[in-house]
C-alpha cells in the first residue's frame, strides 16, 4: 500500500517506518529535516498546512499521523487539533479510507478517569480534560470520529504514553527505571512501531466500526489500563515486558 | 453584572447585546477587521480583539461577571479559521477565566448538531449530538467539547451551552410562530434565556441547555433549559 506518514521526525517516527519499510511505499513527511536514516521518499510537509496535507495525500492509500506540538497553544492547535481535520480532509479529497491516528493516552483517560479507576478501557467516552496536550489532541480525535460517521473512512487511533529502550531501560529523556515502578502505559519503540504496521494492514472489514481506538502498552501488572482490545483485536503482541522497571531489585 | 459579549458584530452577537444591554454593562468584543460598523447590537463601541494566549484577554475578562461566547453563526470564515477560532480562543477565553475568577461562562451553540435525528423523536438534552463535517456546525461542536472539559475539570467555573434554534427570528414569540419552522428562535425567546443562563443559580457545573420558542409542534424539547434556568415555562410566567 503507499502510506504517507505524517510528522515522521517524531521520537515513533522512526520505528513506525522500519516497520513498514519494504512491505509499503512510503512518503515520510515532516516538518523538518530529515533526523534518520531510511530509503522511504522524504517530503517537508507541515501538518497544520491543510494545502500541504492535501497535496502529500494523493495517491495514498493510508495515512498515519504522528505529528504533535504540545508546548505552544498556537503550535498545539494548529498540529494536534487541525492536523487531524486536514487528514480527514485529505482522505475525502482522494478517496483515502484508512487514517490511523496516535496519540497519548490521556486524551482519552484524562485525571478524572486515572486519578480514580482502573482496568480503563480504550472505548470509554473521552474526558481529556483541559490541559492543552490533551485537550488539542483529543479534539483531533473528535474531528476523525465526526469524519468516520459521515464519510466512508475507517480511523484507527494507537494510544501510547511512555517508550522504552527495553535493554538499558531508558525513556528518551534519559531516565533509567529499574525496579522503582513506571507508568503503567508503557511499551518498547519496537512493539510501538509495530502495533501501527498491524493497523496499517488489517481487513478493514475486521474492524466492529469505523472508529476504533486502542491502549498500546505492554502486559503489565498494574490492572490500571487494559491493552486486551489492541492484542485482540490488532493481533499485537508484546515482545517487550519491560519487568525490570515493575520488580524489585 | 458585568458581561463581555464576543463576535458582537455579528447577527447573534448583536442580538445577545441588545437582550441584556438594558439589564447589564456589557463589553463588546470581535475579532480585528471584523463587521462594517464597529458597533455592536446596542450601538455601544465594540473593542477589536484577537482573544489571543497572552495577557491581553486576562486584561479583557478581568473584573466581568460573566462572558457570552459566540460559538455557532459569530463568524464566516473558511474551515481552517473558523476551527482555529472555535477551539483556540474558546480555550484562551477559559484559561483566562481561570486565571481571574470569572465564574459563568455561556456558549451559544446550535441545535443543529441534532439535524441527523429524525423529526417524530423526542430529543432532549439528553440525546447524543451528531454533527456533520461541515465546518461551521463541527467547529462550534468542537467549541462547546472544550467549554465542557474545562467545566469538568475546574469546580470554580460554571458553564452553559445554549444549543440555540434556527432559524433567529427577530420579534416576539409569535414571529417564530408565523415562520412555521419547528426550531425557530424568536429574540425575544433568546433574551429571555440569555438573561437566566447568566443569572441563574445552576444546579451544576456543566449545562448544555436546548433552546427555542415554544412554537406549536416545537422541534426540541427542553426538559433541562426547564430545569435548570427556568426556560420556557418559568420565565414566560
């Protein structure tokens, strides 16, 4: 299938297209320079430029968004909320009908479900909240869902939080989590990468509906999310455990 | 009270400013370049506004009452715009609330979100709204999602979504009458739910309310306006 993936440059980026590269074609796009190395076609593209989007889309048959911008309210609007809406806008244009999406799991599962429940579920009704990460994203996510509802578009979102080297342990901000616990929304870059190749070739006639969302984390302990829809339903399944961060020393 | 009213340029803007002009001391805001005359609906002085991340819409909430959101029919504007404005200025605007403790905050939506229904159920308040991808009906559908995040997550605001009817008709309620439109909205109708919607006691936090003249064989029904602002029945006592 030819996929244009969207905000390539991304800490996913990389590990998204090595699990597609040489099974699809691939336009890898960002906003900007190319950060690593792959044989896919390369194209500067700013996700919150509709005119941008639309024009990278032609010719597609998938398109996968792992842009984000979380710290400007400008930026994070522009990207996490418009991004979406120019994808969905690019799907109609050219007939498009598979949109997989990413995100963090708190634009679903915000502070009102985690900081009281457990064995949270991807089909929950979102509460976000209102901090701007997940607030922008989560709107993405409405506009695909209203999108799903009136066109003949099948949106799959992957809902991620932490990633982990799973030999020294590290997130990528440096941090090594040995036996003190993590967040219990964690996964490898490698099993995160490919839960988004498993979107990408599933039957859409498999899918229950036009929208569905899964919890990718690995098999965990905590009971705090459940990520048995992504393994069900995906056919995902973890490599990774990552139980050097979740026992005692 | 001291109320500001944005998009107060356009048609429902200048309705809102003329409902409550006569009760409150309003400050008119839109959007720079926006609207011909540069005065709002009661011929007061509309101040030019981006509503913007910075400390210029703290400046411009602080000290109000409350605030009257245009959301749906406050702008005409491409889809890009439009969502822009719907979502980050919403945004700003309750961010801004929070910042300098003003507690009510009313968004005037639309009905329309409700249009896939067919027209023999009884949708109230509490039936999912449905909203298509056109960019004015999905970018207010996104404004009101931010209003209610914010009034989920911050226990010192209280935020009223007005879906309002269509179509607006100026005069009383028996103009709405005579147009035959099942959802019509009569400014005499929006005033009154206007004027409850900002001085009502609330019995919660998050309130999206249906709105529309009681015409004969009325659209909507608006069993929680009722219930919690008193509209229709109450207020027309």
């Amino acid at each position: 299938m030819n996929v244009l993936v969207l905000g390539g440059n991304g800490m996913l980026g990389p590990w998204v297209v090595a699990a597609l590269e040489g099974r699809h074609s691939l336009l890898v796009t960002d906003i900007s320079d190319l950060k690593f190395k792959t044989t896919a076609e390369y194209r500067k593209v700013d996700a919150g430029n509709i005119r941008q989007v639309v024009a990278a889309a032609a010719g597609m048959d998938v398109v996968v968004n792992l842009s984000v911008l979380r710290h400007d309210r400008q930026l994070a609007f522009d990207v996490s909320t418009r991004g979406n809406y120019n994808m969905a806008v690019a799907a109609v244009t050219h007939g498009i009908r598979r949109l997989i999406n990413t995100g963090p799991h708190f634009q679903l599962a915000g502070p009102n479900y985690e900081d009281h429940d457990h064995d949270l579920s991807p089909d929950m009704p979102p509460q976000p909240g209102s901090r701007l990460y997940a607030l922008t994203k989560a709107l993405g996510q409405e506009v695909l869902r209203v999108y799903s509802t009136r066109h003949d578009i099948y949106v799959q979102t992957l809902l991620f939080y932490n990633f982990y080297d799973p030999v020294t342990m590290r997130t990528p901000g440096g941090q090594q989590r040995i036996g003190v616990d993590l967040t219990p929304f964690s996964v490898a870059w490698q099993d995160a990468g490919e839960a988004v190749r498993l979107a990408v070739e599933i039957e859409l006639g498999r899918l229950p509906s036009r929208c569905e969302t899964y919890n990718v984390f690995t098999d965990l302990p905590h009971g705090k999310f459940s990520n048995s829809k992504a393994r069900h339903q995906l056919g995902w399944q973890p490599r990774h455990f990552l139980e050097a961060a979740w026992t005692r020393r | 009270m001291k109320l500001l009213i944005t998009a107060a340029t356009s048609r429902l803007g200048a309705a809102a400013a003329d409902a409550l002009g006569k009760k409150h001391d309003l400050v008119l805001t839109d959007l720079p370049g926006k609207g011909r005359a540069g005065r709002g609906g009661t011929g007061s002085a509309v101040k030019r506004h981006e509503l913007g991340h910075d400390a210029s819409t703290d400046s411009l909430v602080k000290g109000l009452d409350g605030i009257v959101h245009v959301g749906y029919g406050g702008h005409e504007m491409e889809a890009t715009p439009l969502l822009d404005y719907l979502t980050r200025c919403t945004y700003n605007l309750l961010t801004a609330c929070l910042a300098t403790g003003v507690r009510r905050f009313v968004y005037l939506h639309t009905l329309h979100v409700f249009d896939t229904y067919e027209p023999h159920l009884t949708v109230t308040e509490r039936w999912k709204p449905l909203p298509g991808t056109e960019p004015p009906v999905l970018a207010a559908h996104l404004g009101e999602y931010v209003c209610r995040e914010f009034a989920r997550e911050h226990h010192q605001l209280e935020v009223v979504s007005l879906r309002l009817g269509f179509p607006l008709v100026d005069g009383a309620r028996s103009a709405a009458a005579r147009t035959k439109e099942a959802a019509a909205l009569a400014t005499a109708d929006l005033a009154l739910a206007l004027d409850l919607a900002i001085s009502a006691k609330l019995p919660k936090r998050w309130n999206p309310l249906h709105v529309q003249s009681p015409v004969p064989g009325a659209r909507f029904l608006m069993t929680h306006a009722e219930e919690a602002i008193g509209y229709p029945k109450k207020a027309s006592r």
